[in-house]
C-alpha cells in the first residue's frame, strides 16, 4: 500500500505540491492525470525519494521514504518517460547491471531475470545491442528494469509515447498483467489509454487532488442533466409540439441544418433521473414522426478532465475575449498603421550591404594616392 499524507514542495514562491493526500491499495491499476505545471512530475519525484517533500509523508509498504529510503525503494520500479538506458550494452547485460545495483541476489537473478524478459517479450533479443533496438523495444527494456527485484510498487510515465499502434497495444497488454501482483502508477496525456486501461484515476490540478474515482464514476459525477440527441424527420414545429407533452424534457435545442439522411437534430435535456428515451418515441409516433437515431449524450474522462481541472472554462473565456477583442478592433488603426509605414517606406531608401559611405571611399582614394 501507498500512503501520501499531506505533502508539501515549493519552489521559491511557486508550491507546486499543496498539501497532496491520497491512498493507493495493491491490485489496482491508477491513472495519475494533470495539466502541464499540476505536480504530476514533482509528487512522482517525491514518492520515488528523487526529491525531498518539504512537509508531509510517503509511506511505501509500511516504509517511510525518507527515514528508510533504502527499504522504501526496494518496493518501486519507475520506468521515466525517457528510460535510463546504455546504449552500448546488450539486453541482458543491461539487465544484469541493473539487477546488481538493485541487490538481488546473485543465485536469483538468472531465474528472476529470464521471467522478466518472458513477461516483456524480450527473450529473442537478449543479445542485441540496445542502440539497434526499436523504439518499442527500448521502452520494454525500461519496463524489464523497472520490474526488476519484483517491486510492490510500479510507476510508470507516459509509457507510450512514440510507439505505434500495435506497439501502444502490445505495451497496454502488459500493464493490465501487472494488476494482480503489483499496484501500477500510469501517468499519461493520453486520456482515451487511461479510460481503458486504468481501474482508477486520480486528477491534480494546481498541485491538489480535485477528483478521485472510477472512470465510470467520475462521468456520472460530472455529467449533470442526460442530454439526448436525436435526428428526426419532421418540421420543426411538430416536433417541439411532441416533445412538449414529455414532462421530464427542460430543454429543447434544435439545430438549423439538417443531417445527410435528411433528419431534424434535435437536442435534448432531461430533467429526471429516469430514461426516458421510450416516452420520446412515443410521444413522437404518436404525431407520425420517425426517429433515425437516438443516442444519450455522456461526459468523457476528457470533458471530466478539463472541468475538474478548470481548463475548460480559461479555454471558453480566451475564446471570448479573443472574439470581443476581434469585433471591438477600430479599422482605422489599421489604415493608419498601413499608412505611417507606406511612408516610413518611402522616406527611408535601403541601404545595399555593400555600399560605402561617400567620405570613406574618398578616404581610402587619398590612402592609395
């Protein structure tokens, strides 16, 4: 189990860690989220022992990561998102490095070390160089050093970036095996491999955690009223009308074009907890109208991700200030601006790179001379 409990970093006046607490049980998989600047990196530099907490405590497997820092790392595995690796070496001389500055003892690390390689498919490639290694294979070197000693504790960031496709699957596949032995720390920008991979997630922000939950859980915290989006074939007149004898229905937006198959979009907003998705089709069957598609329209851990963490709004209200500015801007500036350079221009001839001066080039005719 890991323990945060009130930690503090500052940086001069900047606190990039503002009184963090959090728990992490083993068996689990968490997804550590964050904008650039929350404290991602810093709390992760904190819970490893690279850095020291300016307050607060972090206890890892029942060890304190400052008064027993040796103890307390044995129990992590950190893969970086640039993985510390010697170019110069071979897969499994590199392993072999890496498992003796870990202490694992000598009679163990033949077996531990070719299970490791097993579990990251590295078995084939054990001779290679790791300089001509791909860069998803050097990403699973880095995991294989993380796991190194078997440690309680696994985290890992941005662990895909720069694979590709198959590659980002093959990776993923291998995380979700790490669950049941280990407790997996994922950081990552990419919030669609956090939704499917991760059991739990966590969301700082400013150096404080807003959020923690299941994916699920945090789009149904976050989600508000069910919004229903509809394409139906009718006027608009007849379907407000319909729509009108649903009493659950606060809110009713129907756009202006209409959809390729010819159908009204139609939006709308329930007010009550129930569905009400069949008291919608009948209501519009009654007046005759057919309904092309109905979809419940839900929050993503993205849209969740940008409220918790305030994004959205500064995102809306650049947006907005950017527009005002635009629609506020007197067009005579412009002119006069265009015009004080047109004559800048003609007053002010260009002077050629090579030209010289007219006295220094009767100077030099009278050195000559």
């Amino acid at each position: 189990m890991i323990e945060v409990k009130d930690i503090v970093k500052s940086y001069g006046n900047h606190k990039a860690v503002d009184h963090l607490s959090f728990t992490l049980e083993k068996g689990k998989i968490y997804g550590f989220l964050g904008p650039n600047g929350a404290g991602k990196s810093t709390t992760m530099n904190i819970m490893t022992g690279y850095i020291a907490a300016n307050g607060g405590t972090v206890t890892i497997d029942g060890h304190d990561i400052v008064k027993e820092p040796e103890e307390a790392k044995k129990c992590i595995g950190y893969l970086p998102e640039l993985p510390p690796l010697y170019m110069d070496m071979t897969v499994s001389e590199y392993l072999y490095f890496v498992a003796d500055l870990k202490k694992v003892p000598k009679k163990e690390r033949r077996d531990q070390l070719a299970k490791i390689m097993s579990l990251t498919m590295l078995g084939e490639y054990e001779g290679r160089m790791i300089r001509n290694l791909s860069k998803g294979y050097r990403q699973r070197v880095g995991l294989a050093q993380a796991l190194i000693g078997f440690p309680e504790v696994i985290i890992l960031d941005e662990p895909t970036v720069g694979l590709d496709p198959q590659q980002i699957i093959e990776i993923r596949n291998l995380i979700r095996s790490l669950r049941d032995d280990h407790i997996v720390i994922l950081s990552s920008h990419i919030l669609s491999e956090v939704n499917e991979v991760c059991d739990d997630v966590l969301i700082i922000s400013h150096g404080k955690l807003v959020c923690q939950g299941t994916p699920s859980e945090l789009e149904d915290k976050f989600s508000g009223a069910e919004h229903i989006k509809m394409s139906i074939l009718g006027t608009e007149a007849q379907i407000r009308g319909a729509l009108a004898g649903v009493p659950s229905i606060s809110e009713i937006t129907i756009e202006e074009e209409k959809d390729a198959q010819g159908g009204v979009i139609v939006e709308v907003v329930n007010n009550s907890s129930e569905d009400i998705r069949a008291d919608i089709a009948r209501a519009l069957a009654g007046i005759g109208l057919p309904v092309l598609s109905m979809e419940t329209q839900k929050k993503t851990l993205e849209d969740v991700f940008l409220e918790a963490t305030g994004l959205g709004d500064e995102a809306e209200t650049k947006n907005n200030s950017e527009n005002e500015a635009k629609e506020t801007e007197p067009a005579e500036d412009k002119t006069e601006a265009e015009e004080s350079y047109e004559e800048k221009a003609e007053v002010e001839a260009p002077i050629e790179d090579n030209a010289e001066p007219e006295e220094s080039k009767d100077e030099n005719k009278e050195d000559v001379e």
